[in-house]
C-alpha cells in the first residue's frame, strides 16, 4: 500500500548512522542503555532531551514505527548489507538541529543565543566527565589522566577516545539550544572510585584550562569568532569580550553542583 509519509532514510553521518523519519530517529546498532541514564541526567539540568527508549516488539504502538523504518530501506543496513531478524531497537524523537560543525553561520549569531548555547555546553562538558562519555568534546589534552580501558573504543586514524566528535552534538541556533546526540556511559574496566576522584580534582583544578580547550576548538571557535586564525589568547578575549567565557563556566558550576556530592 502507498503512503504518503515521508520515508525513513539513514543519516549520511554517524559510523552506523540514524534512521531519520519524520517524527522519530531510530537506531538499530551502537546504543546501549547508559543513552537512556544520559538522558535522565540531561532532564534533571534542563537541557533539551531526545526521549530516548529502547523498545522491543511488545511495545506495539512503537514497534510499527521500526517496521515501517526497516521497510522503507528494504532491510539494508546504510552500507547495503541485510539487516537480520531485529529483537530491539532505540526510539528518539527526531529533533532539528544542525551538527556543530555544519551549523552555516552566514550571519553572526545573536548574543543572547551564544549565551544559552555556551551554557547548555558548559553542562554537557561536566556531565560527559561525570558518565566517562569520551565521544563529543575536545578533552584530548587530558586523556592520559581519564584512564584507559581495553574495552575502550580503539578508535581510527581520524579519531580515538577524548577526541572532539561534532557529530554528537546538534545545535539549534533558533532555540539556542545545544542538544547531546549519540550520549553514552563508558565504564567497562575502569575504576569508577578512581575515576571519580580524578574527575573531581580536574574539575576543581583545571576547569579554565578545560573551558580554553573548548572554546579554542575551531567547531566552537567559530561560533564566536570572526576568524579562527586568531591566537588562541584572542580567542579567550573575545569569549570573554562576549560573555560566552562566563556563561560556560556558570554552566559548568551549575552541573558541578547537580553532581557534587555523587563524585
Ligand atoms: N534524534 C535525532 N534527531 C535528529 N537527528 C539525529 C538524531 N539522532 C541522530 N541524528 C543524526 O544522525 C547522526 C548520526 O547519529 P549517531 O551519532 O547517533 O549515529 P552513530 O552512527 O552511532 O554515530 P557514531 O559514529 O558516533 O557511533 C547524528 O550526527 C545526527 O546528525
Ligand atoms: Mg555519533
């Protein structure tokens, strides 16, 4: 029967990519259940969620929508390959927003929206630490201290763990919104005391070389910037010209202080 709904299609970004429909985006790999944690994490400090859910065919309402996704790419995977019997899948709400670094900034963007979208950043940073998410933010400088473990992604010659991934991060420049994608916990092999008590001296000791490793990032950069060429002291000067140096670091306090007593 013909319909008249948009088809689902797969992202062209992402290793696996995305289902994108008109309502929902739904994943068939690389999902587990610390994206729904995220999540719950990600409501409570009022950043704008996915609704994550992972489903399975006794959640019929739902289901109907995997079918209907599976269907309208014939049951091949974005690469062309068969996709085998499917027992679950990961349902979120399909939101709008561009990837970070394919946001068009042909014209400057307002003040106020740098503010809210440094600040929705400053919370992720911190959270992203907190759930040992090494996937979205430029943190490489501090790799070596944020453990490693051989269940750790090994990543690939254009990235590995604490490497920048902007693909994970969408922004909604008429909202001012920086929505997390692709949120995951990474804790397998890793002592989590151990963890913990490193995150929390970064956090309390070098939180303004953190926040320079973000903002001198050329994906953030250029969100602010007239040209990314500049120093990278100029970069600072001009965020904190702008307030954006400010809101960041309130951002970040704010999920300092959400977490605080957990780390
Ligand atoms: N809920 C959503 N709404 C709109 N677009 C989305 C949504 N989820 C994902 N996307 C788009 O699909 C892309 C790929 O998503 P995602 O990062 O989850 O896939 P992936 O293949 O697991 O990626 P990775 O290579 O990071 O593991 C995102 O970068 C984003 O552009
Ligand atoms: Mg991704």
């Amino acid at each position: 029967m013909k319909t008249n709904f948009p088809k689902y299609q797969w992202t062209a970004s992402g290793d696996d990519g995305v289902l994108l429909g008109e309502k929902y985006a739904i994943k068939i790999t690389s999902y587990d259940q610390t994206i729904v944690e995220c999540d719950t994490i990600f409501k409570e400090l009022q950043l704008p969620i996915l609704e994550a859910r992972i489903i399975t065919p006794e959640d019929k309402s739902l289901w109907i929508e995997v079918e209907k996704a599976l269907n309208d790419v014939e049951y091949k995977d974005k690469y062309g390959k068969e996709i085998n019997h499917i027992t679950q899948a990961l349902v979120m709400n399909r939101i709008s927003g561009v990837e970070l670094h394919k946001l068009s900034l042909d014209k400057p963007i307002e003040k106020e929206t740098l503010h809210q979208l440094f600040h929705d950043i400053g919370k992720l940073v911190v959270i992203d630490l907190y759930v040992r998410n090494y996937d979205r933010f430029p943190l490489s400088a501090f790799r070596d201290e944020l453990l490693h473990s051989e269940f750790d992604d090994v990543g690939d010659e254009r990235w590995i763990p604490w490497d920048e991934n902007p693909e994970n991060i969408l922004i909604d420049i008429t909202s001012g919104r920086a929505i997390p994608i692709d949120s995951a916990s990474y804790f397998k092999g890793i002592d989590t005391t151990a963890y913990r008590t490193i995150v929390r001296r970064l956090l309390s000791q070098q939180i303004q070389e953190i926040m320079w490793h973000i903002l001198t990032s050329p994906n953030y950069a250029r969100l602010f910037c007239p040209s990314i060429d500049m120093a990278n002291e100029s970069i600072i000067q001009h965020a904190k010209q702008l307030g954006i140096f400010a809101k960041l670091h309130a951002g970040m306090e704010e999920a300092i202080g959400f977490i605080g007593n957990k780390l």
